[in-house]
C-alpha cells in the first residue's frame, strides 16, 4: 500500500487492538489493523474515507461508537449488523455517499470480504456491491488508473493518490 499511497508524516494511529477485542468483541482483520498504524483514521484523495475505533482527538474514531452508522438504523433493508452471524460492520464511506462494510461471514477476519452499499446506483438490485477481497485490496482498487470503482460514483484518478489523516485536516 506505501508504494502507491503515502503515509502521513506524523504516522498512524496507535489502538489498543486487545482492549478493542475484550471491550468490544471483535477482532479486526490483519490488513486493517496495519492500515491504521501506518496511516490512522482519514481520507484518500478527499474521496474515501476510513474509520477507527476510538482514538483520541480523532473525528474519525467513531467505528465502534453509537448512532445510524453502526446500530443498522441507516441501511434496514438487507444484510443483518454485527455481531449477528453474517453481519456487515461499517469501516469507510465515499464522499457520495456510499458506505464500505466488511461482511462478516467467518470466525476469522482475516477471510472477510468488503460489501459496498452505494447511494447512486439506477436501480435495488445494483445498490450492495460484493467486492471479492478485504479492505486493503478494495483501496488499491479504487486509487489506481484503469480500475473500475466499486462505488457508484467513480473517483477522479490523480497521478498520486494523497492519504489525509484526521490530523492533517
């Protein structure tokens, strides 16, 4: 990921990922846990953004907090909200609208898959958009030239991709 996206200067977020795991209950997958030490909680190219547990400062440690985004009040019809067996937890946002879940089909993190629900899509069935691969994978995707975005609305490729940390902003 450092090849095509820079880390901010002032480095990552640091989490307690055992105290997430014993207060929150879920272990979250390898990829994600060192996308937030290398680069915290922000945004790609002022397009995606990405959640964390609660750090402190951060607007964007709200991954595990209360409100719509978490508590399933913001998408009712489809799949269930973890912790129910399947469940999707929210990670990411695009500036459009459209949201980023892992979809939590195993008891190891590590083989989640990412669903996005995009917002400006023309038609329900086009609205969850299974992306076969975790959240790294998905970034990478969604930054490079000649990839289609697996949001509804495509992003606009820049010749270097720029990571914004909540510090930065």
């Amino acid at each position: 990921m450092t090849a095509v996206l820079e880390p901010p200067a002032g480095g990552g977020d640091q989490v307690d990922w055992e105290r997430v795991r014993e207060e929150y209950g879920v272990t979250f997958p390898a990829d994600y846990r060192s996308f937030v030490e290398t680069y915290g909680g922000g945004v790609i190219d002022d397009y995606i953004g990405i959640s964390t547990p609660p750090v402190e400062g951060s607007v964007y440690g709200h991954l595990l907090g209360e409100g719509p985004f978490v508590s399933g009040q913001r998408h009712p019809e489809g799949c269930p909200y973890y912790p129910d067996p399947g469940g999707i937890l929210l990670w990411g946002y695009s500036t459009h609208g459209d949201d980023a879940y892992w979809h939590c089909t195993s008891e190891d993190p590590d083989e989640w898959t990412v669903l996005i629900w995009r917002r400006q899509v023309p038609s329900l069935e086009e609205t969850w958009y299974p992306f076969d691969g975790g959240m790294v994978e998905l970034l990478l995707a969604s930054i490079r030239d000649g990839r289609p975005s697996p949001f509804s609305a495509p992003s606009v490729p820049s010749p270097r991709s720029v990571f914004t940390s909540w510090r930065d902003e």
